[in-house]
C-alpha cells in the first residue's frame, strides 16, 4: 500500500520522520524509516512524502520518495 503524506519532523542523525496522511488530521505516524537513497538535505518539513506500507502494517511502513506539489 502507498500512501501520500506531508512531512511533519525528521531525525537526521537517525533517518526517522514523522508524516501526516494527506487529507487526515488524525491519521499520523512518528518514528518511520526513510530510504537512505533520500538526501538528508530534500527531507524539509511541509515538502510531499510517499510511504510504503508493506500488507497495510505501519510497524514495516518506510518513506520512500519526496516531492514538492
């Protein structure tokens, strides 16, 4: 399952981000794995995210693109 977030905190020294599902206002995840493939520096708050999330368990789910809209 893919999912499109926003950005909400980002642990650089950890690779972790927080995301907030578009169009949710309850629907936030904290903790998440992001691809190392993405640099430190496109991992701005607010910017667009896709979150993979392997047979819809979120404990498996990882950031895996950016994009601005």
């Amino acid at each position: 399952m893919l999912e499109i977030g926003v950005l909400k905190t980002w642990d650089s020294v950890n690779y972790k981000a927080g995301v907030q599902f578009a169009g949710s206002l309850t629907t936030y995840f904290d903790n998440l794995n992001v691809a190392r493939n993405i640099a430190s520096g496109d991992m701005t708050i607010g910017r667009s995210v896709i979150v993979a999330m392997p047979e819809g368990n979120p404990k498996d789910a990882c950031v895996i693109a950016v994009f601005t809209v």
